[in-house]
C-alpha cells in the first residue's frame, strides 16, 4: 500500500510538470496561443487511441504491470527528444508519440489499484489521494525551482521524477489473476455491445465535460477578471488538496450506498458548483469555489470507476476502464477545451458556466432516469463466452 501510493504521487507530479506547466514551457519556446492549443488539443486526441490500446495490451498479454512500465520507459525515452527541439512541426509530432504513451500510465495504475484495493480489502481513496497530492506539491515545487533555474530545465525535472516513478514501479505487485478466457478484438467489439456500458459512458461523457472545460478554461477566467499568477497557482493547488478528504473516506461511502447514487449527488453538485462559478466575477470567491473540487471530483470518479468494474469482466478490465477514461478525459477534454473555448470567445465566461451547468443537469437527469429503469428491470451486462 506504501509502495502503490508513493508511486501515485511519483507519477501525478509528472502529469503536473506536462500539464500545468507545459504551457509555460512553449510559451517560453515562442509558440503562439493558437499553436500551444492546437499541440495540446493533440495530444487530448492521441489519448483516446492510446489509452484503450493499452488498456486491450494488458488485458491480452494478462498484465497490467508490464504494459505500465513499459509506457513509463517509452515516455522517458521520447521525452529526452521532445525536450530538445523547438520548432513547431518537430514539438507536435513528438508531443504526440510521448501522449501516446504517457496517457496510458494512469489508466492503468488505477486499474492495479482497484484489483488490489478489492483483493486485500484496502482503501483505495487513501491510496488515490496521494495522486492529487503529487499533482499539487509538484505544482508548487516546480513552480519555485522554476522561478529560480528557468522553465527551461522543466524536461530535466520532468525525467528525474519519472525515473523515481519506474524505479518504486518495479516494485509493485500486478495483483490480477489469469484468465483462461482469450482476449481479442472480438472482446473488445462485445465489450461496446454491452449497452449498459456504453449508456454509462454516455452519461459520463455529459457529466465530466464540463469538468475538462473548466481544467481548460479556469486559468483564463480567473486572469481576465485581475487575478495574479500567484492567485491561479493557489487556486489549482486548493483543488487539489481539498480532495484529499473525500478520498480517503469514499470506500466507507461505497460500502453504504450504490455507486449510481453517489454520482447522481456529485453531478448535482457539478450542477451547483458551474452556476456558482458563472454568477462570481470576483477572483476571491472563484478561488474559495475551488474547494467545491475535493468533493464532486472524487465522488464521481471513483464511483464511477468502480461501477465500471461491476459491469464488465474482470477479463476485461483494464480495457474496460481505459475505454472509460478515453472518453470522459479524452473525448471530453476535446469537447471541453475546444467547444468550451469557442463559446467563452463569443458568450463570455459566465455564459459558458451556466452552459456547463445546463450540460450536466443534462447527464444527472440521465443518472436518475438509470437508477429508475435498474429498480423497474435491470439492463443486461455481459459475458465474453456469450
């Protein structure tokens, strides 16, 4: 459990120095808002192929441990040459081979964890939260060691956690039994057959969007209404903290109450936190409105993680799972950040919130109508022997 969640934060540090601070880096290249938002939405793209690929990989070869370092090692490999080029064309196509691979590494550790999790009865929110807590302190770690080196040293730092990643990642244990079901492509064709599945993943996709729109869009608005750097570095490590709490409790919450009754109540706090959002103009409140992350985030995705497990194989869960987030992080992020953007240009930030708003009231509407038609007759889910 030590070793699972050290690795968590090991590894959601560097989703912070790509994410959070990458901007930042190909702003300091000379790359243009339009290009950084272009190689980024890229990389949200290459995402949606690589994380199901791998996802099927670890389900074939009936390792999940493999696949994940192997994408580590890739990552580490690809990214000494991102690192030490600077034109555009070059920047975006090593951008996406390193997404390719990088995008699969959470995925697939979440995978490990929820085995493991269920196998020894151990709490996965205590184990998840240190992701979140990577993310932050990275935030403001790198922040600092960047304002005294340079943004120009982020891809050594960048390789130095990773290192420190793969290096605790040896150590883990892959947990999964072997199945003596064969994996193929036809699985994975029945897995998007299974109706109660894709319903879900529709549902999510409305609820989770909105969340990708404000990971995309929140910096601005917080910038174009007088916030300082400093202020928007606060606001993102506060959200992230915050979580923590609610992660470490949800494994008790999970053993009380039904996984579609926690997400209807995080898609209605969504609903509640967007509107809040769209009615503040002040940085002050918008900052305090971040708190409202460390509770609809986390009682979203891991309910909803978990209620993925439920409806499908076991065989099949690590493709099940990285399919899940493909859609709501990938495909929602492409819909968040692109469409999202395009609205804010022309409506103004409070109009994009209370839209988000009316988005996810959308997806809850479709919760309580799930948990209905489940009470009156459940739909199917599936098995791979037909």
């Amino acid at each position: 459990m030590i070793r699972l969640s050290l690795f968590f934060f090991l590894l959601f540090a560097t989703f912070s120095a790509m994410g959070a601070l990458m901007p930042l880096y190909l702003k300091d290249l000379g790359l243009t808002t339009e290009e950084i938002g272009f190689l980024l939405a890229m990389g949200a793209v290459i995402a949606i192929i690589g994380q199901p690929f791998f996802g099927y990989v670890s389900d074939r070869i009936q390792s999940t441990k493999k696949v994940l370092i192997s994408v580590m090692v890739c990552s580490l490999f690809v990214s000494f040459f991102y690192f030490s080029v600077q034109s555009f064309i070059m920047l975006l196509i090593l951008f996406i081979v390193l997404n390719f691979f990088q995008s699969s590494s959470g995925p697939l550790i979440e995978n490990i964890t929820i085995t493991y999790s269920k196998k020894h009865n151990k709490n996965y929110g205590l184990i998840r939260l240190w992701g979140d807590v990577g993310v932050g302190a990275a935030a403001v770690i790198l922040g600092a060691l960047i304002s005294i080196v340079g943004i120009q040293y982020l891809g050594v730092m960048y390789a130095i956690i990773l290192l420190m990643a793969i290096a605790v990642g040896l150590f883990l244990h892959d947990g999964r039994k072997k199945s003596t079901v064969p994996i193929s492509l036809r699985s994975v064709g029945r897995l998007l057959k299974n109706r109660e599945y894709v319903w879900f993943l529709l549902i999510s996709l409305f609820i989770f969007t909105t969340h990708r729109l404000n990971d995309s869009l929140f910096t601005i608005y917080l910038s174009d209404i007088g916030a300082t750097e400093t202020q928007v570095g606060f606001a993102w490590m506060l959200a992230t903290f915050a979580s923590a709490p609610l992660f470490v409790i949800m494994s008790r919450l999970l053993r009380k109450y039904k996984e579609m009754t926690l997400i209807v109540i995080a898609s209605f706090l969504y609903v509640v936190r967007w509107l809040l959002y769209g009615f503040s103009g002040d940085p002050t409140v918008l900052i305090t409105l971040q708190l409202l992350n460390g509770i609809t985030f986390p009682l979203f995705i891991v309910s909803a993680l978990f209620f993925v497990t439920k409806i499908i194989p076991d065989e099949m869960a690590a493709t099940g799972q990285t399919i899940f987030i493909a859609v709501i992080v990938g495909l929602g992020g492409l819909i968040g950040s692109g469409g999202g953007g395009w609205y804010m240009a022309r409506y103004g930030a409070e109009s994009t919130y209370f839209f988000g708003a009316f988005i996810t009231a959308v997806g809850t509407l479709l919760c309580i109508l799930t948990i209905y038609n489940q009470g009156r007759k459940p739909l199917p889910t599936m098995s791979l022997d037909g």
